[in-house]
C-alpha cells in the first residue's frame, strides 16, 4: 500500500498539456490514431509524414483539440532533413520532449509466396525493410533524441510488431526488422538512462494484427473480400478471436508516455488479443 497516496495527481497523469510530441509516420493509420489521442489529452503535436497531405483523413478529429497539431514534412531516412523538420517544430512549439517513431511497415517485394521464393526476394526489397523500420527509427531516435539528452528529459516509443516475439512466415525482412527495433529499444533506454539521464525513457509497443492498408492483400481476397488461408489462420490463433483496431493501441500508448510508467523503460509491450502468448494449444 502507497502512503501519502495523491489521487489528484493520479488524476493528472493523462494531461499531456504543455507535452511537444512528434510522430514520424503520422500521417499513417497508426500514427494518426495516436496522434488525434494526444491532441485530445491536450498535447502539442507534430505530425511528420513524407507524404503530410495523407493527414487530411485526420483533420477534422484534430481539430477538437484541447491540445493542437501541426503536419511537417519529413523523411525518417534523411539526417538533414530531419534536422530541418526539428528546426520546424522547435520553432513553432518549443524544443519535441517526446517522438513517437511509427513510419515502417514491410514491402509486397520483401514477401515471400507463389510468385517469390525466399532465394530470389532481391536485396534491394530487403534493404528498403531493414532501412525503413531500423534506420527510420534510429535516425529519428539521434535527431530527437539529443535534445532529450540536452534537456535531461524525455519520452522515446517505438513500434515494433508482434514479428519480433514470433517470426510470422512469409515475411522475413520485416520479422527481423522489427526484431531489431525491439532490441534497439532495449539498447537505447540503457544508454540513455545511464549516459544522459534517467528521466529519458526508451519503450516499444508490439502491435499484432491491425487491419490496414498495408497488410489488405495479406489478410483478405482482393475479389471476393473473404478472409485469405492467413488471414483465418490469424484469427484461428488470436485467443480474443479478432483483428486489431487502432484504438486498441492508445492506452498503452497513453501509459507509457505518462508519469504512470515512469519507471518503465526498455519494455516491449505486446498488443495482440495475446497471439503471442498462444503455444496453439
Ligand atoms: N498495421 C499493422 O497490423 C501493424 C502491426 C504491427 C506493427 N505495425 C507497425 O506500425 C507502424 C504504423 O503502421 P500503419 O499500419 O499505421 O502503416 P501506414 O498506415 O502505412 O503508416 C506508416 C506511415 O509512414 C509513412 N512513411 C513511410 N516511409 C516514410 C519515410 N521514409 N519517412 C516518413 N514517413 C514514412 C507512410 O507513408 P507512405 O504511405 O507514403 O509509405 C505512412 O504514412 C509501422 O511501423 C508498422 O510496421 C503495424
């Protein structure tokens, strides 16, 4: 039992008022879903997307505020234009105390099947995975992160994938990127609580199945809409018996950036209707 328990600041952990947030991929399904969350629990938030037009889907639910958000450009695999998109937000809210590092995802290219064995996917689909997902969260991680480390404070999340615990078939690449974001996270918390200050955290979620765009082809028949061999395959395994929707990531999202995880840092949090947890018996 706590002493001295204070309910009111208990109260208080959701309101991310004041909070500089930036998601890379923000314009994507997830991110987007996160971020309509924290402009809701009145956080600042910087949108970044190489393709910020795709935030329009967005805009009306971001709207509502209390808190507030704007859409940068912005390209997870390019240094210089990373420090310009910084520059950008610094300058309209202040010095980012949180990035969220949600752009990745796998390439139809890097994914094995009829047409495809694992001994022809072509180094360049393996290379755009393992740059995407690894070097878009580390780039990210040191442009951001530094001013985390200059402040003594601050909030790293990345996103991982369900992939990493349990490599899925099919997708090779992908499995072992996110596998690498996991490890990174772990690296990264480490280094910064030891090198910089314990006040910086460093954590992960682990999405399982969410049905979105990029996993489409994957999980349904392009002409008939009904489930794939994988996709009943997925919901066959999934002990809560559904896909994900994205709103199911936000509490975790929610707890981790908050003062109630405030000693958890370098966890991998899984969010997959405990897929990962199922031995298939
Ligand atoms: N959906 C799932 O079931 C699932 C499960 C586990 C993990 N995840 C992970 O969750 C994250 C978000 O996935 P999502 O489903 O929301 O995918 P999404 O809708 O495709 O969102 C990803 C966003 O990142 C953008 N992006 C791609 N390359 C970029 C770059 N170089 N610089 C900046 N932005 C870039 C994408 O733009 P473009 O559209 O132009 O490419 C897109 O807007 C990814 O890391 C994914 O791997 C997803």
């Amino acid at each position: 039992m706590i002493e001295n328990y204070n309910l009111e600041g208990v109260r208080e952990w959701y309101d991310l008022s004041g909070r500089n947030i930036v998601i890379t991929g923000g314009a994507g399904i997830l991110g987007g879903e996160m971020a309509c969350m924290l402009v809701g629990c009145g956080a600042n938030v910087a949108i970044m997307d190489r393709d910020p037009s795709l935030a329009d889907r967005f805009m009306d639910r971001l709207g509502c505020g209390p808190g507030c958000a704007i859409v940068v450009f912005g390209d997870v695999l390019q240094r210089e234009i990373l420090e310009q998109t910084e520059a950008q937000i610094r300058a309209e809210f202040g010095p980012v105390d949180t990035l969220i590092n949600a752009a990745g995802g796998n390439s139809p290219r890097a994914t094995t099947g009829a047409d495809l064995s694992f001994f022809d996917i072509p180094p360049e689909a393996v290379r755009f995975v393992f740059d995407l997902n690894i070097l878009g969260t580390i780039l990210p991680s040191q442009i951001f992160g530094r001013t985390m480390a200059r402040q003594g404070q601050g909030n790293i999340l990345n996103v991982s994938s369900m992939n990493a615990l349990r490599p899925l078939t099919r997708i090779p690449a992908y499995s072992a990127a996110k596998a690498g974001v996991s490890n990174f996270t772990q690296w990264l918390a480490v280094h910064m609580a030891q090198e910089y200050s314990p006040n910086i955290r460093v954590n992960a979620i682990a999405p399982g199945f969410f049905h979105t765009t990029q996993n489409h082809y994957l999980l349904f028949d392009e002409k008939t809409g009904a489930l794939t061999a994988r996709g009943k395959s997925i919901i066959d395994h999934t002990p809560m018996k559904r896909f994900g929707v994205p709103q199911d990531l936000l509490g975790a999202v929610l707890w981790l950036l908050s003062p109630a995880a405030e000693f958890v840092s370098g966890a991998v949090i899984p969010i997959d209707g405990a897929f990962s947890a199922f031995s298939g018996v």
